[in-house]
C-alpha cells in the first residue's frame, strides 16, 4: 500500500452535519436551532409537535433587509425576512428555535393556528409589524396598529418618526 493510500485509508470520514426532520441544525448560545424554507415550515413544526415539543413560546420575525450576507447553512438560502418559532418540551425541559425563510415578493408562510391554537395572537402580530401575511390564519387583522394604519412599522424601509403620538384629553384637576 503506498504512503498516500494509507494515508487516505486511515483518515476518518467526516461526520455528517446534523439535522431534524431533513433540515440543518446548528448550535446558537447553547441553544438547538433548525433552518428551514417555507415550504417546509409546516411539516417540520407539526412532526417537532410531535417529538414532544408541545409549547409554542413565541413566533416573531425579523427583517434582515440590511443584513443580506448572514451565515445561514448552505442548504438554505437568504430572504429579506425570517419568522422564528420558538418551542419548548414541557416533558424534558429542552428549547428549539425554528428559522424559516420568507421572501420579499411573497411574504406569506403557512399559519400554526391548527397545530399551536395559541399563536393566534403572535402571528397577528407579525403580520401588523412586518406584513408577513399567515396563510389560513382565522382572523389575520391589525392587534397593535389602527386598521386604517398604511405601513409595517418593523421593516427596515419603513420611515424613522412616522408614527404621531396621539394623547387622550386629560381631565382638568380639582
């Protein structure tokens, strides 16, 4: 055998990078994180209900308009925005955070509604700050902004100082 095949034969073979469901995973302070596209945002959430990860604690976004070259895995490819699931195994104590893909053209991803019925709220949320429209959400209307409101204050486009303070008539004092 010569030196270079011996070489190669005892080299071990890289371990392949982690995932769940079919999706990559890295390590973010301590905590697991998957990456995901929109397409398969529903399937991973629903089989992660199903592992045991039974509390969705929160659903929010984040426009990454000025941050377009952020490390992702190679698999997954940089949108604008990213809505972040993050749930928690009552059960075992154990924390995942879900980062899902979401275009500018097409900012819509599937709602959690059916699975999580308690990210009614969240989501409407995300909708009335980033305009990240929930598909099949039963009531995807404005929670925080007026409903004549034009604009989602949370996008990075959106204009600094745009918002009036509105003050309520204060009684007189006695």
């Amino acid at each position: 055998m010569s030196d270079a095949t011996a070489a190669e034969a005892a080299e071990p073979e890289p371990e392949p990078a982690p995932v769940v469901h079919g999706w990559p995973v890295v390590e973010s302070f301590g905590q697991t994180v998957v990456h995901c596209t929109r397409d398969g945002y529903l399937d991973l959430l629903t089989a992660l209900k199903g592992d045991g990860y039974d509390m969705c604690v929160d659903v929010t976004a984040v426009d990454y308009l000025a941050h377009r070259g952020r490390t992702l895995p190679a698999e997954i490819t940089a949108e604008r925005f990213e809505v972040v699931v993050n749930l928690v195994s009552i059960a075992t104590r154990e924390r995942i955070r879900v980062r899902a893909q979401v275009s500018e053209s097409d900012a819509v991803i599937p709602t959690l509604f059916f699975v999580w019925p308690g990210t009614e709220a969240p989501e409407r949320e995300v909708y009335d700050m980033f305009g990240i429209r929930f598909d099949r959400h039963p009531d995807l209307t404005r929670i925080l902004m007026p409903e004549d409101w034009e604009g989602y204050p949370l996008r990075k486009d959106y204009a600094v100082g745009r918002i009036p303070v509105q003050f309520k008539e204060a009684p007189a004092p006695r």
